[in-house]
C-alpha cells in the first residue's frame, strides 16, 4: 500500500491478488474526516502490486508497481465505453530500478528498491527523464543513487527537504530521517510494526498505511489502523 498528501485529501492505493477486474487502486481519503471521497482504479494489465504513491509539487500524480510506474489522472478523468481512464503514461522499470516505494521532490522522483536482510536502494530520477516519448527506465537514467536500510518500505520528503523512511516487519517498525544528498542518518524513531509507506504534510505530520490493518495478515499479533498520521514533534517527543 502507498500513501500521498494531496492537498487536503490523503490518497491511498492497495491490490488485490485474485478477483474481476483492475487489481490496483487508489482511494481519495478526506484527511480531516477519514470519509472516502472516490475511488480510481489503474487499469493495466502488469500493475499488481502499487506498493508507492508520490505527488509532485506540480499535481502530477505517480503509482509505483514493482515493475512498472504508472502517471495517473487524478482529475477529469476520461471515460472510455465506460470505463475509467486514469492511466496517462507507463513506464517499464528494468532490472536493477524497482518501484517498491516513491516519493517526489523538486529535483526528480525517487524510486526505493525493497530489501532484505542485505540494503535496499533509492534512485532519484530527474524529471527532465519522465517525458511521455519514454517507454522504458533504466538504472542509468537516475541521477542519484545511495544504499538505505534494510525492509524500508516507504518514503517522502518533507517542507524542508529532508528525506523520511519507514522500516518494518511483523516484529518491529521504525521511521528515519535522513539527508537527500548523502543518505546520510540524522535520526531513527521506533514505531509500530507493520508500518509501510510515508506521506509528508507540509505542517510536520507524517502520514502512512500500515501493513498491519490489512486483512491479510489479519493473523499478526500487532494490529494498527490502516491509515493514521504522526506529527514529527511527536516522534521527537517520544524519542526524549
């Protein structure tokens, strides 16, 4: 699951692995009341997992699927016989470039590989690279690269630039903060198990869905609601 801040809606995209129809979708959530204000699904045929959402300062709107990334229409979607058009561009992603997690800043949108036990990876991709004439990404279209923890699931990259990312498994979360440029560490917080991908609002609250509230690991010991925000003085409060 991927989560994004969007002015004042929260978006939230999830999968399912069996059923009729598009197996990714993305929720419009109302951050102050929780209310699902609409719902789009990625019609495509490879997406099966968007596991990232990013939102760029310009209200362009990306899913990350393992595989692939898709841009999405969040408004005025068009309509085809019917059906919803939401998808605007695809790209393939081609071995080793993942799309585990996204998040988007001035410079270009990340890309973080999910690993485990060794490091992941985060690629920033200049956005001069994401043009409609391309149809495939490559390791080498990335404009910056560094290793980052092991099990990071999420990303985003708050008012002030710093880059955020959640680790977890069934047994234990974190949340870090580092510097964009180095990937450098500047902070760890422990949080709930389970944690998955970040939302950064630009008033301090990290946004994000957990793993944990999703019915198929409804066998965890550790449950925690499947969306929920933390303000970053919070962190620091309980880490002191």
């Amino acid at each position: 699951q991927g989560i994004a801040v969007a002015g004042e809606e929260l978006l939230v995209s999830a999968y399912r692995r069996s059923g009729d129809g598009p197996k990714c979708q993305i929720f419009r959530i109302d951050k102050t009341t929780g209310e699902t204000t609409g719902e789009l699904a990625v019609v495509g045929e490879y997406c099966s997992h968007a596991g990232g959402l990013a939102y760029s300062d310009d209200q362009r709107l990306f899913v990350s699927d393992t595989r692939r990334l898709y841009e999405i229409q969040l408004n005025g979607i068009e309509t085809v016989d019917g059906e919803p058009q939401g998808v605007i561009h695809t790209w393939e992603l081609r071995f080793p470039l993942k799309g585990s997690f996204a998040a988007a800043s001035r410079e270009g949108l990340w890309l973080g590989v999910y690993s485990k036990p060794g490091p992941g990876l985060m690629y920033r991709i200049p956005w001069s690279r994401l043009n409609h004439n391309k149809a495939v990404l490559w390791a080498t279209d990335a404009d910056h690269l560094f290793e980052i923890t092991p099990a990071s699931q999420g990303a985003c990259l708050d008012a002030a630039g710093s880059l955020w990312l959640s680790q977890s498994t069934s047994q234990y979360g974190q949340i870090q903060q580092l510097d964009p440029d180095t990937g450098q560490i500047a902070r760890e917080y422990p949080v709930m198990a389970g944690i998955e991908d970040l939302g950064c609002e630009d008033n301090g609250t990290l946004w994000s869905v957990s793993e944990a509230g999703s019915q198929r690991w409804s066998n965890w010991e550790i449950f925690y609601p499947v969306v929920f925000g933390i303000h970053i003085d919070q962190l620091k409060a309980g880490n002191d």
